[in-house]
C-alpha cells in the first residue's frame, strides 16, 4: 500500500541515525532521500520536490531552524517534522511558530516516527478531502441518499428532518461504520444551510499541537512565521455546517474553547484579542460513550451537554437487518453504474444469507464486501456460490468450515472490532492493544470493511 506521503527527505548530520531511518521508512513504503545538513537538503529541493522531511534541529554549516524558514517558504512547501536530542518546551515551541508542522525528541523508537508520519498522512488526506469538498459544492454537489427501510432508521430520517432547521449542535453516535457523516450531510443539505459550507473534520486526525489554529485561524504576525492570517476552520464553514467527526478526541484543554463557541457564537483566532462573530452549525460525531467519558472527568460535561442539545444515536446494522437488501441493491447498482455495467441481481439465497451476516464493521463492511464481490463476479446473476468464503460459511454451518485461513480472517476481524470498540474507535490505541503497527491495522480494516 502506498502511503499518502511517499517522497520523504531526511536531514540529520548523524549518518547512522539517516540509514536507520532509511530502513525503517523504506520497509514502510516511502521512497527515501537524505542530507547531512540544511545546506544540502536545499539543493537537493531543488531538484525534486518532497512531501515530507524530518530534519533534525543542531547540525554543522545550516542547523533545522535555518533551513525550516528556507523551506517553508517555498511552493509547495513541504511537511516538516522537527527532531533534537536537545528537547525542551521552548525549543519546539519555536520550531513550531516557524512553521513545523511536528516535533519529536530524541531519542525515539521507529514506530514512534512511524506513527508521526501517519498523523501527518491523516492531515494530508483532510486537507484534500476538504479542497474537493468545496470544489463539489461549488458544482451544486449533494450528498448520497440515506437508503433505509427499517422503522429505526425512518425515526432518525424523522427526527433529521425536525433538526434540520434549527441551528443547535446535534451530536451522532453510533459504532464505526454506521454512516454519522452520512447523517451529518442530510442534517445539512435538507435545512436552510444547505446553500452554505459543509466542512468535515476528524479531531483525531489532527497533532494536537496545531489543532487550535486548524480550528480556529491565526492572526497574521501571531507567530514568527504567520506572514499571512489562517481563517480556519469555523470561519470556511461559516453560514453553513462544520462536522467534528470522533469529538471525543479533541484535546481536554481545547474544550473551553469549542464551547465558548457554541455559547456565544464567536471565536477568537490565535495571536488576537477581540473575537469574531461566525454563523456556524455544528454538529458532532463519535463512535465513543461520551455520557460515560464525561462522568469519569475524561470530556467536559458541559461540553458534552451543549453538543447533545439533539442527540441521534445510529444503531448497528445487526439491529436493523431489513436494511440489508435495500443497501444491498443500492451499492450493486451504484458499483455497476461505476464501472459501466449492469447491476446484478441476487439470487434470494444471496440475499437472505447476506441479511443474517452480522457485519460487524456495519454499513461501511457490507459496501467494501459487495464491491468484493462485484469484483470477482462479472455475470448478471450472483447466486450463493458466488459469494466470497466468509459468508457462505455461516449457510453451510460454522462446525463445517475448516479453513485455517477462513478461521485466522474472522478471528482478526472479531479482535478489531472489539479493540476499536474498547478505544471508541481510536485506531493508534486499538493498535497498541493488539499489539501490531497503526499501518497494519489500518491495512486489515480496509480489507475486512472495518475502516
């Protein structure tokens, strides 16, 4: 799998900590680049442009400060990570002011650069998803259509219609893969915002670090380094919706701050002193019991009050099987339209053994299993032979299926889910309990549909 980061520079005077590097990133997927000091690293810019650099902080001829404020002012600047055996609290601050994006101390363990580097992927991807998000609104794009049938699911469609209109924070629950953004999009596009912005962000995805300014914007001169102001995110999605997708990550000290928001409906950028009004819904998502971390001090209950004025839990679809064949035909028929094919059309076996599968990674599981299944079945029929192993074992009886693969899959899949259940869907710490690297983890939910 190719990371979203490929090209990565390494600049560091130490030549047996760069080859460590290399063999650790390489063996990771990233194509790898290295320097002995700023100097070089700027030459080697020139010639080819990377996503990201780790640069450490004291080296000989252009130590990392000089050469992050060379670096930062180009285009496109890189990412740059910031790494020193000489760590103090003022030294990244100022690594941080002058446009770092994140700092490690040394020394670290390679599944700490790795996990870094990660973090950084997930604020790539963000930003992108964001830029196409605007780009699709800008061309009258609307979101996909809730697909139901259940009388569970025609309540939340309901009490989604009553909210709508109304500005009040709405927090979603619901287990990963159960369709909160999806939820959050119809709150937005069937209310009156639906003309303005609907702006997305994963609290998790974000270093805590930056996260404030993310939010929230900068001043221009708020920092060395700030030669322009950064609106923020509240500010792109005024007069529309901001989504605060996995709120039970955002940082304990940040909360005051989000529910100053809700109450007075102002923010206060970073390096100013009076605060903007902003016209912004939010509405909040988390795969966490926040009721529960709000009661043991782990998330601000009154945060968690403000954001719950309307609450719309989303039950797993274990708990709403007469969905299944309704989801069913709509992801065949969207794949179909896709490729440029015909939809298929399942046998009533099919459907029925589908419907009594437990799809423990919900909605998101069934749409990555049916595009599976289009894959590897061309035809205009699917019948129950054609369907993939781990399905039609439970028709044929469990006790009847003794594949060690089929049995190593589903115990995988069952210790994912229970760990990102544990978590409350935080995948670095489900990843420390199963006691495998976040890049593995995330690989094998995106296989069994568990993402």
């Amino acid at each position: 799998m190719t990371p979203e980061l490929e090209r990565i520079l390494i600049i560091d005077d130490e030549s047996s900590l760069r080859h460590m590097l290399r063999l650790v990133l390489e063996r990771e997927g990233y194509r790898v680049t290295d320097a002995a000091h700023g100097q070089v690293a700027l030459t080697l810019m020139e010639q080819e442009p990377f996503d990201l650099v780790l640069c450490d902080v004291r080296m000989p001829e252009m130590d990392g400060l000089a050469f992050l404020r060379e670096a930062v002012g180009r285009s496109p600047a890189p990412t740059v990570i910031m790494m020193s055996a000489y760590g103090t609290i003022d030294s990244a601050i100022e690594c941080m002011k002058q446009g770092a994006y994140d700092y490690i101390a040394k020394p670290f363990k390679p599944d700490e650069i790795v996990l870094t580097l990660r973090k950084a992927e997930e604020r790539f991807r963000l930003l992108r998803e964001n830029a196409t998000l605007k780009e699709k609104l800008s061309r009258g794009y609307a979101p996909a259509t809730l697909v139901f049938r259940s009388e569970v699911m025609r309540n939340i469609f309901s009490l989604v219609q009553k909210a709508a209109s109304s500005s009040s924070p709405v927090l979603i629950t619901g287990e990963t893969g159960t369709g909160k953004e999806l939820i959050a999009r119809a709150l937005h596009t069937e209310g009156e915002r639906r003309s303005g912005p609907f702006v997305a962000v994963n609290c998790s995805a974000i270093s805590p670090t930056l996260i404030e300014s993310e939010l929230f914007g900068h001043a221009r001169g708020a920092f060395t380094g700030a030669d322009r102001e950064r609106p923020g995110l509240f500010a792109a999605a005024h007069r529309g919706t901001l989504f605060l997708d996995e709120i039970g990550e955002l940082p304990l000290e940040l909360q005051p701050k989000l529910l100053r928001v809700l109450q007075e409906g102002e923010i206060l950028r970073v390096g100013e002193t009076q605060p903007r009004r902003i016209d912004v819904r939010v509405v909040a998502a988390t795969a966490r019991n926040i009721r529960e971390e709000a009661a043991k001090g782990r998330f601000r209950e009154d945060l968690f009050y403000r954001l719950a004025v309307v609450e719309i839990q989303i039950p797993p679809l274990r708990e709403r099987r007469e969905d299944i064949p309704e989801l069913i035909r709509y992801f065949l028929a969207r794949i179909a339209a896709r490729e440029g094919r015909k939809s298929p059309v399942l046998s009533a076996a099919c459907l029925e053994t589908l419907a009594g599968y437990p799809w423990a990674g919900n909605v998101r599981e069934l749409e990555n299993f049916m595009e599976k299944t289009m894959i590897f079945n061309r035809g205009e029929a699917i019948e129950l032979a054609d369907l993939p192993g781990e399905v039609r074992r439970k028709e044929r009886g469990a006790g009847d299926d003794l594949s060690l693969k089929n049995a190593v899959t589903r115990m995988e899949r069952e210790y994912i889910r229970k760990a990102l259940a544990v978590t409350g869907g935080n995948q670095t710490q489900a990843a420390k309990l199963l006691e495998i690297s976040l890049r593995g983890m995330i690989y094998k939910m995106k296989e069994y549909g568990l993402e």
